[in-house]
C-alpha cells in the first residue's frame, strides 16, 4: 500500500520554511520556485533556498530552459524573466527539395518543433545495477511534437526529408526532475517523513555524480492529462520504505514521467 500526495499548483505559496532546504543555511534566504519561473512555475516556497544554492539549481535549470526547451517556450509563450526579448521570431529550417540541401526561415507558429524527452534506465538503486558508475544512462529519446506536423511543413515545401536536431542536456535534465521533486516534496512537508539524510541533494548540489541512482523514466504508458500543464506526485511507497516522487513535465501533451527516490521512510 502506498499514499500520495499531488496538487494543482498554479500560484500556491506555501509557509516560509527559514531555512534552505538543501544546506539547511539560514541567512539571506529567498523564495524558492517548485517549478521553474520558466516553465510558468507560480507555486512559490518562501525563505527556502539561500544564494549559494539556488545559484546552483538556477544553472542547471537555464541549460535545459534557454537550450532544448526555449522553443517550446517560446511557442507555448511560457515565463520568460526578459519576455523573450531576444527569442526569434522565426527559426532555421533546413530541408531536402529535389535532391538538395535547402534552409529557410520559418515563423515560429509554422515550425515543427519537437521536444527531445531523455528515456533513462530505472534508478541504479533498485536495480543494484552492477555496471551503473555514475552519471545517467539514457535507454533512447521520446520527441513529442509541439506544431505543426513535419509532414504536412514537408509536403508544403515539396520536400523529401527534414533535418531536426536532438538537443535534450539528459544530466541537467536529471537534476533539475529531481530539484523539481525535492521541492515539492519540502513544501509538502513530505521530506519530515524521511529518515535520515535524502538521497537526491548531493546530486541536485552537484557533490557527486550519481544522479542515475536516483531518477529514472517510468515505464507505465504514457497518457496526457487535461489541464495540466506540470504534474508532480508525492509517492509513500511503504512496501519498499521510500519515498518518491513522480514528475511529467508538459503533462497536457503526452510526455514520459520521471521518478525521483527521495528517501527512505522512517519506520
């Protein structure tokens, strides 16, 4: 049997903790976002996250916002702290047309823009994987098209194949699930239930590199969820004394869901 915990979190701001959830400081602390400002993250943690640290957590965070995610940003005209004063208006797109390399520039609204999702391995301490070091192992890509069709962007350039990259960061990526799900689970007051140190802060911290023995992709299908832009589940996994947590980013839109070990549960 387990519990869980989940919650729409559109502009909920929580109890000031006074203190920083990752390092425990409790000097010149600020407001935390559960979810990224960027992506339209308004449920805000007052007076948990001290400078050092969500300097930390801010750096991983833009290498997924301003790389593999900015487009869709862009498109979905999520939070931007500049507006997006410097996203293009259109974006280069190259293209076979009678057995030549061609690119033009496209608006914005008529690109096929596909977000690269990273598929991991599950969480190396589950599986007591013997060849898992460190890092993530990454077991493929799901691309979930936001845009037009590329067939339909092809067929009305009377081209034969498109040329779309794959750019998806799969370690900040990790980290950042796993900074999205400890967060959740702090204003929740879910990290009380844990029992000694959580596992996911050093590798949120960059202390060490093991953050795939904490995060990986789940393997339940994937469905969309009506409404819901972001969707973070709380899990008490009393079976297994841990807890976790579920994190699908874009859950409106048919996205792969990430579980995140947070800790184990007190007896």
């Amino acid at each position: 049997m387990e519990d869980q915990t989940s919650k729409v979190l559109n502009n909920t701001s929580y109890p000031p903790v006074g203190r920083c959830i990752y390092c425990s400081a409790t000097d010149g602390l600020e407001k935390e976002h559960i979810l990224p400002f960027g992506l339209r993250g308004t449920a805000t943690l007052p007076e948990s996250t001290c400078r050092t640290c969500a300097t930390i957590t801010g750096t991983f965070e833009q290498v997924v916002l301003c790389g593999p995610f900015w487009p869709v940003r862009v498109y979905r005209d999520l939070k931007s702290r500049t507006k997006h004063r410097d996203a293009p208006s259109t974006r280069p797109l190259t293209f076979v047309r009678d057995g030549k390399e061609q690119t033009i520039e496209l608006k914005i609204d008529d690109y096929p823009t596909l977000l690269h999702f990273p598929l991991f391995a599950p969480p190396a301490y589950l599986t007591l994987s013997p060849d898992y070091k460190s890092g993530i192992i990454m077991s493929g890509i799901a691309s979930v098209l936001f845009g037009p069709r590329p067939d339909d962007v092809a067929k009305s350039l009377g081209a034969t194949e498109l040329k779309l990259t794959a750019n998806c960061q799969p370690a900040a990526f990790a980290r950042m699930i796993a900074k999205i799900a400890y967060a959740f689970a702090a204003a929740e007051r879910a990290t009380a239930d844990i029992s000694g140190d959580p596992f996911v802060l050093p590798a949120i911290l960059g202390q060490g590199d093991e953050i795939g023995r904490w995060v990986g992709t789940l393997t339940k299908p994937i469905e969309a969820h009506a409404g819901e832009l972001h969707r973070i589940v709380i899990h008490h996994e009393k079976e297994k004394g841990l807890l976790s947590a579920e994190v699908q980013l874009f859950a409106d839109s048919q996205t792969p869901s990430y579980g995140v070990l947070l800790g184990k549960l007190k007896a």
